[in-house]
C-alpha cells in the first residue's frame, strides 16, 4: 500500500491511539500541520477507500481505526523504495547507505550485529 506523506502523518496519528475521531486526530497531527477539518475527512475517507483504516458511525460521529499496521505500512514502504531505488536488491542499498555515511559506527556495528545474528538463527554460512 503506497500513503503519501499527508496520509503518513494521519496514520501516525491514528496509530498512536485507536480508535479515534476525526478531531482527536487532529489534535495529534504535527503542528505545523494546519489542515482544515474537511480536508482532514476527505484525507480519511481516501484512507478508508484504500482499505488502510475503518470507518463505523456512533452517533453522528465517525470513529476510525487502522487497518494496516505501522509495520506493514513501513515494510510496503520500504519494498518500495527498494524496488523502484536498487532495482529490488539489498546489497546496493547497503553499498549506498554506508558510502553517503548515513549509518554512524554505532549503527553500523549494531546492523552488523543483527546481520550475524540473523545468519546464525537461519543456520547460514559465509
């Protein structure tokens, strides 16, 4: 599933304390988000037709919570970054992040670790 950044933010909100009404969503959003209160529920019911969050009346209020979990959301993110970025393979990305110099030595001692601990619970060798 593909969310832009705006749908990000709301879906972070959401994620935060569910379920949630579209004013307590508001209060939550970045604040330098300065949405008015329709495009906030016309952003949630774009949500809601991509099959990310739910929509049940109570009353005359709409209460919504999240379909897709922040981990699936980042994993499809993610797979999309590395899909239209390297072409799908990790090894470019790994190449790429520590040639910028994105990871510092403690992440890049702490993504070395996992990837030996990783290699170890799959019962792989070098």
């Amino acid at each position: 599933m593909k969310l832009t950044q705006a749908e990000w933010q709301i879906m972070n909100a959401l994620w935060e304390k569910h379920p949630a009404t579209a004013r307590d969503i508001m209060t939550r959003l970045p604040k330098d988000v300065k949405w008015a209160y329709t495009t906030l529920k016309t952003m949630l019911s774009r949500l809601s037709e991509k099959e990310a969050v739910s929509e049940q009346k109570q009353s005359n209020t709409s209460v919504y919570e999240p379909l897709i979990s922040q981990r699936k959301a980042r994993l499809s993110a993610f797979r999309l970054l590395l899909d239209q970025s390297f072409d799908g393979a990790m090894g470019p990305l790994m190449h790429f992040m520590l040639e910028e110099q994105k990871l510092n030595a403690k992440q890049k001692k702490e993504l070395i670790e996992i990837l030996q601990n990783e290699s170890e619970e799959s019962g792989e060798t070098e």
